[in-house]
C-alpha cells in the first residue's frame, strides 16, 4: 500500500470507512515511527495507527468504482458453502470481519442470509450480519456516490433474487 497523506479515505477492518486526520512523526524508545491519526466516521473515534502496521492490521484504501459490479455479480449469483457447525461457522465469519476485506464482507453477508432462510440465527450471528451489511453498503455507497439506503435496497433485493429457489425456513 502506498503511503498515505491527510485526508486520505481508508477502510479500517471491522469499523468501516474512516479518514486520515493527521500523520506526526514520533519517537518511542528511541525509534521513529510515523503515526496515522484515523477518525472512523461511524462513531466518531480517533485511532492511532502507525504507518508501519497499517497493511498488516487491513487498512486499505476504498475500492474503486470499477470493483462495485464485480461485488454486486457475487452477491447476485450463486450459492455459498455453509457449514452447520455453529462454533465453526461463527470462527470463520469472525476471521473474515478480521480481513477487512469487501470481498469477505459480502461473503459473511451472504452466507449469513442464506442461513437466516434456512434456520434461524443466533444473537451474535443476526449482529453480524447486520454488521458486514452495514460495512459492505457504507463503503459501496461513499465510492459510488450513491445514498446509503438506495445502496441497502439494492444489496437486499439482490440477496432476495439469488436465494428466491433456495429451501425454506425451518425452525429449530
């Protein structure tokens, strides 16, 4: 990743999209280190990231516009492998929120949907899903430069067609 300047949009895992306020150069021990001064625009919080492990924690820059159908063909076609395991399946979904990635995003998102069709889910599983949809469509929206919700709208109804043949909802 190339180095970052102020105000600089950049996606920060797990908390969406945030923008580059300040960058200082500062001494620790005797060492120099560069810090990013991150505020994430979803809570309002400041976080302290230094240049050195920005790549290594997932910060990214957003991805292009050209990238938005390539999300937009997944989300639409296609099933996903689920696995029932609910210990194993909540492990992955967690390290794939961890990547930071919009492509792991839209995977948690869509196996979770899936999975609420079928069974449904627990608390943590519903949080999630609400969290990997909200950070999808928050990144989505400020590259397209589209509303948030028409974006929302556009991923569910999406969600909706891919899975309309798919086995209904059986509770358990």
């Amino acid at each position: 990743m190339k180095a970052l300047k102020i105000g600089d949009k950049v996606i920060y895992p797990n908390q969406g999209l945030g923008i580059i306020e300040n960058i200082q150069d500062e001494n620790y021990f005797g060492q120099d280190f560069q810090i990013y001064h991150v505020r994430i625009l979803a809570n309002d919080t400041l976080v302290l990231v230094p240049s050195s492990n920005a790549e290594e924690i997932g910060i990214r820059k957003p991805i292009s516009e050209d990238s938005i159908q390539d999300i937009f063909d997944f989300i639409r076609n296609g099933g996903v492998d689920v696995t029932m395991n609910w210990k194993g399946r909540y492990k992955e979904h967690v390290d794939l929120m961890k990547s930071g990635t919009i492509q792991d995003m839209a995977l948690v998102l869509k196996s979770l949907y899936y999975l609420q069709l079928i069974k449904p889910l627990s608390f943590r599983e519903k949080k999630m899903m609400e969290k990997a949809k909200e950070l999808l469509v928050t990144e989505i929206s400020e590259v397209s430069c589209s509303p948030f919700k028409e974006i929302e709208i556009q991923v569910l109804e999406m969600l909706s067609s891919c899975f309309e043949d798919r086995v209904t909802r059986v509770d358990s």
